[in-house]
C-alpha cells in the first residue's frame, strides 16, 4: 500500500510537470489540444491524489504502523472518530490535504471555465499545477507521508491529546479549504495579467472561489476559537497567536476584495487595487500555511518542523516578486475606465472599508512577523502581545462596523445629502437608543471602548433591519405579496446584496459578543480544596467534592486517556443554584518507557477538560489543574515503577487505580482558573449568522437566467428609447 | 515494490495517459471558445445589467431622490445600448456555432 502511495505521488509530481509545459505550450503556440491536455492534467490530478489519500487514510483506519506517519500521530488505542482525522495532524498528512484539496478545487474550476478565457485559463491551470507540483514536491523530498519503517512498531505514539476535539476534525480541512480556494483567483488573476486580458471576465469567472475561500476561512477561524476556547485551559478564543493571525490576514484581504470586486464589476475602475488584493490574498494563504508548517515562529497551533522553511521562503520570494513585476508591467492596461462620481457613494464608502480592511491586515502582518523583523534588524527576538495588537486593532473594528452599516444605506454612484439625511435617521435612532439605554442603566461604565462597539453594533442592525423593512415594502408594492412570501422572494433575487447585509448583521453580532466579553469579564485563578468557596463577578463558586476516573480507551469525553482527575463545583448566584460545572484533567500514556512501568501511564501531556455553563447573557467556565505531585500520589507511582514489569500495563493500570482511590481519599488542593465572561455565546451566533448570510450570497440563483432574459428586453427597449431621447 | 503495487500504479498510469492525451489523439479540435472580445462584452453587459437593477432598487427604497434616478439610469442605460450595439456588431462579424 505504501508503495503504491509513493507512486502515486511520483505519478502526480509527473502529471503535474506535463500539465504546466503542455498548457504553456498550448497558450503560446495557438494549439487549444494542448492547453485542453493541460487541463485534464488537473482532472487527472484530482484522480491520483484523491487515490493518494485514500491509501493513506485506509492506512489510518487500519493501524498499518509500518507507516511512519501512522504510527507518530495514531494509535490502536485512539478513537476511531481521532483516527480519521489524524491523517492532517501529520507534516506530511496535511501537505497531501493541501495538495489534494487544491486539486479538488482547480478541477471543479477549471470545468466550470472550459469554454471561457481560453488564453487566461490556460496560464491559470499552469500557475495552478505550478502550487499543485510545488506541495507534492515537497512530500516526495522532504515530508513523504508513505516513508515506511520495516518491522513495524507494534504500537502508534498516538494522536496528540490536544487535538482530540471534535471541531479538530473540521478545523484543518475548513482553514486547508480557504487557503487552497485563496490559490484559484489568484491563478486566474496572475492568468489575466500574462494573456494580458484584465477585464471583468476572470472575476466573474472566479468570484465565487474568492467567496467561498472567504467563507472556509472564516469557518476554520471560527472553529480555531472554539476549540482554544473549549479546550485549550486559558479561557479566551482569540490570543493573536501567529497561527491564528496567519488565517485571519487572508480572511481580511479576502473580505476587502469581495467589496472592491463589485466596483470593478459595475465601473471599470480598481483594477490594480483588486489585482493586487487577489495576489495579496493568495500569498498571504501560502504564508499561514508556511507558519503552521516551518515552525518558523513559535505558536500553540504550530505543528510542523523547521524543514520546510527554505522551500515555501523561496515560494513566497517568488510569489511577491512576480506579483510585483506583472502589475508594475500591466499598469497601463489596468488603468482605470471611470472615476468616482461622488464622494458620497457607496463605491466611497467601500474604498473606505477597503483601506480600513487592508490597514488591519497590515497591523496584524507587523506584529505576527515582528520577531522575525527584529531579529534581523538588532539580533534580538522580540515580540508583542495581546495589548500592541488590542491597540491598534479596536479602533480600527469600530470603524469597520461602522461602515458596515453606513454601507447599505447609501446609493451607488451618488447619493444625496438630503437622502443620506433621511436614511440615517432610523439607525442614529437606534444607537442613541441604546446609548441612552446603557447609559442609564450603568451597564458599560468606565468602558467607552465597549460602549461605543455597542452603539456601533445597533447603527448597524438599524441600517440593515430598514433595508430588509423598505426592500419588502417595495415589493409587496410591486407584486402585492404578503410579507413573508416578499422578504423572499426578496432575498432570492438579489442574493448577494441581502446576503450581504446578513452577514453585516452577523459581523456586528459577533463583534457585540467580542467586546462584552472581553471587557467585562471576571476571572479568578486560585488553589482550593473540597468545601472550600470564592466569589467570581456575582457568582459563587464552591469546589464540593473532587472526581476521578480511571478510563484507559474509554473516558467519558472519549479521547483515550488513562486518568482523569477533575472536581465538582457548585455555581450559585445570591443563594440560588446556577450550575453545576465537572471540569477535569486528562492524564495520557506518554509511551516512554523511562518513565516507568506506572509513570509513563500518565506521563503525557495532560489535557484540560473545561466544563461551563453557558447561556446567551454569560458564560460561566471552569478549568482545573489537579495537583499529582504530593508526596504520597508520587510514591505509589514510584512502588508501581519498581514492583509491575513494564510489558503488563493492564497491571500498571491498577496502580493508576490506587493512584486514583488515594487522590478521592484525602484530595489535595487542586488550581482552578474561572472566568464568567458575558455574552461569549454571540461570538459563535454572529460567527453562524455571518456563515449563513455568505451561503446566500453564494447561492446561485436558479431564477437568474429567466430574469437575465426579461431584464436584457426591457433594458433594450428602455436603453433604446432613452438614447433616442 | 510488490506485484500488486506495480499492478496498480501502471494501472492508474493507463487511466491517466488516456484523460491526458484524449485531446491530441482526437481528430475533434477542441470547441472553440467565444471570442475574447465578445466574452468581455457579455460580461459587461451582466455588469449592466445588474447595476440599472441596483439603481432602481437603490430608487425604489429610498436612496436615491428621483432627480439622482433619472440621471444614473439615464447615464447606465445609454451605456447598456452602447455595450449592446457592439455586442451585436461581434456577432454580426463572427456567428455563434
């Protein structure tokens, strides 16, 4: 099996170096038959890597351990549900899901333009190959994932406990998915610009990538938080760690590209700004999965090594200097056909929202790399942290929300000031309303930043919630449907201003659970034993009782521990009962045979189980830290090690039960970190809010080509009559 | 490399010259593609279209004032007739198969 997977990828590495010359061939000769063999070379690819990855998978499943791959990152013990997503918790697992997905996404692409832009796409499917050859290179010089050992081991390291979460089975294909998406329109761009054909054709042809490249990534995003979150034992979503950050830059130029596309669209003009965005995008993709991979930067996500440095750096130096070249030397045909008609517009208004966008981007990109930059310039590696980039991000996400519901209020090409007056009044009303209303009722004082997130949050639903109310307004009028049936009907025939507004809605949602959050939060880290109580914000917590669990392949989370000790806490507020939270910590085998016949059975990297309360006002969350070092845990450790031979660990895993009795017995102090953060649950709402209104402005619309058909012989006759006016 | 591995890779090399090469082993030329002009055309006359149906929507809620309307649906649509007086000029030239 592993030899076949070898083959296959040396099979790719081939179809890949053909595909290239045929398409360039094709484009450069005039000879379509190759720039159409190029293209199936993508199909072709698709073929192989999905074989590719199912070898390996299979290989997962199977605990076929004489993989290497296999046996580092599984186990016959991890759960079947961690085994399948293990294959991507590898170096060499997740380089394959790259390329793999990459060639998912290039098929379906280039099948969808196999009879449009012949010249672009055929640069594209080059460029396209190009990355596809770049990653399967990688594996089959650097990180093979069918390298084999012979004899095989008879047991797998297993799976990172930390990554025994269920959104870790979504999060990497999610973030893999955005990243790879982010490589389509920049091919097509790059392809636009060497067949020297800019115009509006190759956005339209890959808009929807960038949409959806937008959508996987802020997926991924999403899951990341909640998986540091919920598992991580330090109780916050968002650390601006450089992993997170690396997905988050992409996301950000994604966002101001899908808003400054639409200018091009409809007015010709942007074109340098919105290629350079799709090369910025898609650079900045290969970058994230450079961090995550070459370990470059030190990140609680990073799970690469430091081989695939020199490749992806001269991938990246590549990458910037052609991108730099092509614009430069396009310039003249990338000029602009219109200029702003008004600077109160919504073309202004998104020129804004772009500068704000890319300005994030920018910040976020200076302080991820900033170690790297500072070691270069003075020798020393620095850093910064959470409050530099709280600094310098907040103002610039009041503001972003801020447009986003100044936005939809304003008309294309120009609107007036006595419009604009009378289209603000609805949402100014509202975040007075609830700037009174917090005002008074005390809720945000001494944190103006919050409060001022707040009234911006309720600008924005004022704005949108009009937009929706005068949309179907027009439409009962037109149609005399009643209001539900209008609202769709509404929303069906113009998915992506509506769907938009829907995730202006959700963004504004999530950035209310953000603030709140994280301005109002309590938090208390502190030793406790059983019976004893503190006070976090208006809630008690009482430890009650201590829990333990001896739960070799079977504990009640399954992830595969051997131990996990944890507590009973009791949550009540002014006397009465909230909740009551079971946090715990896992103990895993650590397959270190020096530790002990006892001590390697819960050696491991422990791994917090968080347990909270949540609700839509709070969250109430708890972790804990049990303290197994005593004196007395530690010597029946130390007994277990000198008395059980090391090839009986069913006998080991006795001792791990006396552990366990003794720890129930007379409990030491265990450390608890608890936080009662406020509104966290809109975080994840507006985060599927913002998901929900990007399907709709996804969705193709099946009515779209009748209606193309009517609007063509109305705007004819229409066009027609006024010209002749 | 085992028999079976060999088997199997020159199994899926087969399956894979025969996707690859289909197009220069075929005495069919390859459909020919609108032209590039004519594609850029009907892109932007999507485009058009699509922005006259936002102005009026942009009208219709109350946006625009009606003076704003007539001017930019006056200025969109004369550029709608343009794009589709040259679109009609490229077909004439050159007939769609």
């Amino acid at each position: 099996m592993a030899q076949f997977g070898g083959a296959c990828l040396i099979l790719a590495l081939g179809v890949c170096a053909y595909g290239i010359g045929a398409s360039i061939y094709g484009v450069r000769t005039g000879r379509p038959e190759f720039s159409e063999s190029g293209r199936r070379s993508v199909y072709a690819l698709a073929g192989i890597l999905t074989v590719a990855f199912a070898v390996l998978e299979l290989a997962f499943l199977r605990n076929d351990f004489s993989f290497n791959t296999v046996a580092d990152t599984s186990s016959a013990t991890t759960p079947t549900f961690y085994k399948a997503a293990a294959v991507w918790s590898s170096q060499e697992g997740s380089l394959l899901l790259w390329a793999w997905l990459l060639s998912l996404w290039s098929t379906l692409v280039l099948f969808l333009t196999r009879k449009r832009m012949r010249d672009v796409s055929s640069y594209a499917t080059a460029i396209l190959l190009g990355f596809g050859g770049f990653f399967i290179a990688l594996m089959v010089f650097y990180a093979n994932p069918f390298a084999t050992t012979d004899p095989a081991p008879a047991e797998g390291v297993g799976l990172d406990p930390l990554l025994r979460h269920p959104s870790m089975m979504i999060h990497p294909p999610m973030l893999y998915s955005g990243y790879t998406l982010c490589i389509v329109p920049l091919a097509f761009g790059m392809g636009a610009l060497l067949a020297r054909k800019v115009d509006a054709e190759w956005i339209k042809a890959t808009r929807r990538f960038a949409m959806a490249a937008w959508l996987f990534l802020g997926i991924g995003i999403m899951l990341g938080a909640r998986w540091s979150y919920s598992e991580l034992g330090w109780g916050g979503y968002w650390g601006w760690d450089a992993v997170e950050n690396a997905s988050l830059m992409p996301w950000l130029c994604a966002t101001a590209f899908i808003h400054s596309l639409m200018i091009q669209e409809k007015r010709g003009m942007l074109k340098v700004w919105n290629v350079s965005l799709v090369l910025a995008t898609g650079t900045l993709a290969i970058m994230g999965t450079f961090l995550v991979r070459s370990g470059i930067l030190s990140s609680i996500h990073a799970f690469g090594g430091a081989t695939l440095g020199v490749p992806f750096v001269v991938l990246i130096g590549v990458l910037i200097l052609s991108s730099i070249y092509l614009v430069s030397s396009r310039r003249e045909m990338l000029r602009s056909e219109h200029r702003l008609d008004s600077l109160l517009s919504r073309e202004s208004i998104f020129l804004a929202n772009n500068l704000v966008l890319v300005g994030l981007c920018f910040v976020i990109f200076w302080g991820t790399y900033f170690p790297l930059i500072s070691e270069a310039l003075t020798g020393h590696e620095a850093s910064v942290g959470p409050p530099w980039f709280d600094r310098y991000t907040v103002p610039l996400a009041l503001i972003l929300v801020l447009l986003s519901g100044i936005g939809p209020v304003i008309a294309w090409r120009r609107a007036t000031f006595a419009n604009a007056r009378r289209n603000f009044v609805i949402p100014l009303s509202v975040a007075l309303s609830t700037l009174v209303v917090l005002l008074a009722a005390g809720v945000a004082d001494g944190k103006p930043l919050a409060l001022a997130m707040f009234c911006c949050a309720a600008f924005v639903m004022g704005s949108v919630g009009q937009e929706y109310w005068r949309g179907v307004r027009v439409r009962r009028a037109m149609a005399g449907e009643p209001a539900p049936l209008a609202l769709v009907a509404l929303v069906k025939r113009n998915r992506r201003r509506y769907g938009g507004y829907v995730v202006h809605i959700g963004i504004a949602v999530l950035f209310v659970g953000v603030a709140a959050s994280s301005s109002f939060q309590h938090a208390s880290e502190l030793s406790l034993s059983p019976g004893q109580s503190t006070k976090v914000g208006a809630y008690t917590v009482r430890y009650v009782r201590p829990t333990a669990a001896v739960t070799p392949k079977y504990d009640p989370v399954h992830t595969g521990s051997t131990l996990s000790l944890g507590a009973v806490l009791n949550v009540s507020k002014h006397g009465k009962h909230v909740a009551t939270l079971t946090p715990a910590e896992d103990f895993y085998d650590s397959g270190e045979p020096a530790q002990g016949s006892v001590g390697h059975l819960i050696g491991g990297q422990p791994v917090s189980q968080v347990s909270m309360d949540g609700g839509i006002t709070r969250d109430v969350w708890s972790a804990i830290a049990p303290n197994i070092d005593t004196p007395r845990l530690k010597r029946i450790v130390e007994i277990g090690n000198k008395t059980l031979p090391i090839v009986r660990p069913d006998e080991g895993m006795i001792a791990v039960a006396v552990l366990a009795r003794e720890y129930l017995k007379s409990p030491p102090p265990a450390e608890f970190h608890l936080i009662v953060s406020p509104l966290v649950m809109w975080i994840w709402v507006g985060g599927m809010i913002v998901a929900g209104g990007a399907l709709i402005a996804l969705w193709p619309a099946p009515s779209a080509v009748r209606a193309r058909v009517g609007v063509r012989a109305r705007s004819r006759r229409a066009a027609r009559g006024l010209a002749r006016a | 490399m085992s028999v079976l591995a060999v088997i199997s890779t020159l199994l899926l090399l087969a399956v894979v010259m025969a996707v690859v090469s289909r197009p220069l082993l075929s005495a069919r030329t390859p459909d020919e593609p609108r032209t590039p002009e004519r594609a850029e055309l009907e892109a932007e006359r999507e485009a058009k279209y699509r922005e006259i149906r936002d102005a009026e929507l942009d009208y219709r809620t109350g946006k625009l004032s009606h003076e704003d309307y007539e001017a930019v649906n006056g200025a969109l649509r004369a550029e709608a007739v343009v794009i589709l007086d040259q679109l009609q000029e490229d077909q004439a030239a050159s007939p769609p198969k």
